[in-house]
C-alpha cells in the first residue's frame, strides 16, 4: 500500500508566504497538528503582538469538514470575548487557504501541567472557578462546548485559563423541537450518561458533567471513569461509579458528587456552583461588559468579509454557496478493537484498494481519510489508545446522500472490518 507523506517544511513555507500577502503576519512555527488544520505561531508585523493561526486547507475543508461546522465555528467564537477564552482576532483566507487568527496562550495545555503531578484544592478552585466563569458566559449566549476536556483547556502568559476549541460547539438554535441536542459527540472519557442513551441531552448540563471530570482530575491526577473496556467505562459512567481519592476534603466530595450525577435533572446547575462553599472560598467575581465583551455589528461584518467573500472571489473552488444552508449530515460511530492502531489503518487501506472509486486521500499512523467520488461521501477514521490493549476505532462521515452513503458503509466496507471488532465475550472464553 502506497505510504502518504507530507513535508511539514514546505507547508509551512506556504502558509509563511501566503500571510506575507496580507502584510500583517510573520509565521514562526507550528504549534500543533489536527484532522483538518495545523496551528502556527505568528508574529504581527507592526505591533509584534504574538498570535496562533489556525490554518486550514481549502481542498481538506470543501472534501472533508463541513462547511456549515466551518461557519458555526466562526459564528460561536465572534460571540465570545471574555477573559477566559480563546479570543478571535480575524479570520483571513487566500487561494489555498483561511486562517483564523487568534490570541496566543503562551502557557501551553493544562493538561501538560497536570501530567508533572496532582494540583492542591487551592489551585484546583482557581482554575475551576475561570474554567466556570467561562462556561457560564458560553451558556448565557446561547452557546454549549460539548468537548471540555484538559487538553482544550489553555494557560496564557500569567497561567490563567483560556478555553479553546469551538470545533463541536453548539448554540441554542440548534436545539430541537423536544429542547434537546441529539449529536452523539465528545471524548469517551469525558462523555456524560445521558449522550450515551442516544435520547438527547442538556447542552448546559453535559458541559457541567464534563467540569466534574476537569475537577477530579486536577485534583486526583486521574480520570473518575478509567477501566480496561470501553465497556466497563461506560457502564461507570452510566451508574456514576467512582472513587475519591483518601485526601478530598468533604466539601470538595460534595461538590463532584453534584457535578457527577448521573440524573441530568438533579445535577447542580451552574448557579449553585457559583454559590457552593468550596467554589466561594476566594473567589473574585470579574464583572463582563457587553460593550466591552461582545462585538459590535460592524466588527462581526469584517470577520464574516474576510472569512467568505475573500475566499469566495479567489481561484480555485468557490466556496461562497457552500457556506449557506448545505443540509450535509454527519454520521458518527465508535468501536472497540484489539488491534494496533497501524494495523486498523493498513487493512482498511487494503480493503479500499478493493474497491472502484474510492480512495484513500491522506493517512497517519492513527488516521486514515476516504473519499467515493461517485456518491459525495468523505469518510474519516481516528484511532485512540483507550488501554494498553485496546483502541477505540471513531468513524465520522460527511454525506450528501445519506442513503447511498448508508448502502455503501453499512452493506460494503463495514462488513469487510467485522473482524477488527473487539470480542470480550470470545477473550473470556479463550483465556
């Protein structure tokens, strides 16, 4: 099978020249790497202020990512500017490429700083205390994360905390008929019991679910929920089976126990955080002006220039009309398997090469990228390390047709992989 490389080099080279167009910017280097977008660090040129870029590729977004997720994105973070999160400055774009420009934290993930060692509850409260300041500035705008978790939790140069990642955001005019939200998204270990269900879910409430987890494990040095099964993991989840560790004070106890119900309804609001004892104790209320904290019309209309008409009238594909009302759907699942992460992406490669038109457009070690160019269907699979002898196999796909896209996973390739799924009942038997 064909091995796809990229030169990290030369793209970096492009993107350097391409926001040399703009006379604003000076790429420095790269920060970190995504499915479908690379972060640099940039300088700009006349004030020298540090920025992260976040560059995404034209041809990777129109065949691959949403355009309606693309434009929700920009849409939730132009109506988020507060001390506690990512800021966005602009959004660019050129023949290649668009770029969102935003504020740099310079201290990096919380999650890196967590994995030298346990916080105290002093340090603990602090970070809860921005980590709900921000939420609930998110919430009284309509607008759910869905994906809290510690490595999208940011430190800027004073060590407070930056929330980042609006890739699986959600505002309230997304809430269906019944009141709910019904995408299954999220991180296993992060993922609330009423997403497993499948019967729709609180987006205020999941995000508080997922506080509890950031909580516990600044505070423990582990996740509540970590067994050897994703099976075993979610059935904790689903009872809210978890251990404090010996040194959490009962305030504290009491508090991640409310954060962790597993009843949506009886778990505490964001309110009756903010009046919990353990929250309170040294807590500095920052008062958040509208004026100052919300954009104003005409700045919203620069933001929406720059990203879409920009692109729009430059070469290559128009991207204007894809940026409206395009019902593409997104079908997500998930299985456990007991192969090696490479091993699940060269089979799936050789399968592919089984079959007439479909390809494989891009791969890494834990990732592969399909594309059926006769049915406008994009398929992405990640592989995550869930133990030392499992990984959980995630399959997004992007369809224009959800009935031809259905025919062809459900009836064709996904048959071909049964094998790679994980057996617990033939391990025990077996062992």
């Amino acid at each position: 099978m064909q091995e796809i490389s990229y030169s990290s080099d030369n793209e970096l080279s492009d993107v350097s020249s391409e926001m040399a167009l703009f006379g604003k910017y000076e790429v420095e280097r790269v920060l970190g790497c995504g499915a479908f977008a690379k972060v640099y660090q940039a300088r700009h040129v006349k004030t020298g202020e540090t920025v992260a870029i976040k560059a995404l590729c034209k041809r990777k977004v129109v065949r691959g990512k949403p355009m309606a997720q693309v434009k929700r994105e920009i849409d939730i973070m132009r109506r988020l500017n507060h001390p506690n999160i990512i800021k966005l400055i602009e959004v660019l774009g050129t023949k290649n490429r668009f770029y969102f420009v935003m504020e740099y934290a310079k201290g990096g993930e919380l999650f890196t700083r967590i994995t030298k060692g346990r916080f105290g509850e002093d340090l603990c409260r602090r970070y809860f205390q921005q980590l709900i300041r921000a939420i609930e500035f998110c919430h009284s705008r309509g607008i759910y994360h869905r994906d809290l978790k510690l490595e999208n939790l940011l430190l800027d140069q004073n060590w407070n905390l930056k929330v980042t990642d609006f890739g699986l955001g959600a505002l309230s005019e997304h809430v269906r008929q019944d009141g709910l939200l019904h995408t299954l998204c999220g991180t296993p270990a992060y993922v609330a019991p009423e997403i497993l269900g499948r019967r729709g879910y609180d987006g205020a409430k999941v995000d508080i679910w997922a506080c509890g987890i950031i909580l516990f494990f600044l505070h423990a040095g582990f996740l509540p929920f970590h067994e050897s099964s994703m099976i075993m993991t979610y059935r904790k989840i689903f009872r809210g089976e978890f251990k404090f560790p010996e040194w959490t004070s009962p305030d504290l106890r009491r508090l991640i126990s409310r954060l962790l119900d597993t009843n949506p309804e009886t778990r505490i609001s964001i309110d009756e955080i903010m009046r919990d004892p353990w929250f309170m104790k040294g807590y500095k209320e920052i008062q958040v002006q509208p004026e100052d904290y919300e954009m104003k019309k005409e700045a919203q209309s620069n933001v929406r220039l720059n990203a879409f008409h920009l692109i729009s009238f430059s070469l290559g594909f128009n991207l204007f009309g894809l940026f409206n009302d395009v019902d593409i759907s997104v079908q997500r699942e998930r299985f456990i398997s007991a192969e090696t992460p490479w091993k699940i992406i060269e089979r799936i490669g050789e399968e592919v090469e089984r079959m007439r038109n479909v390809e494989v457009t891009s791969m890494t070690e834990s990732a592969i990228r399909l594309e059926h160019k006769d049915i406008n269907l994009v398929i992405v699979i990640h592989i995550h390390r869930l133990t030392e002898k499992l990984v959980v196999v995630e399959v997004n796909r992007w369809e224009l047709n959800a009935r031809l896209s259905d025919k062809f996973w459900n009836d064709k390739l996904k048959p071909r992989l049964s094998d790679l799924v994980y057996n617990s009942e033939t391990e025990t038997t077996q062992g």
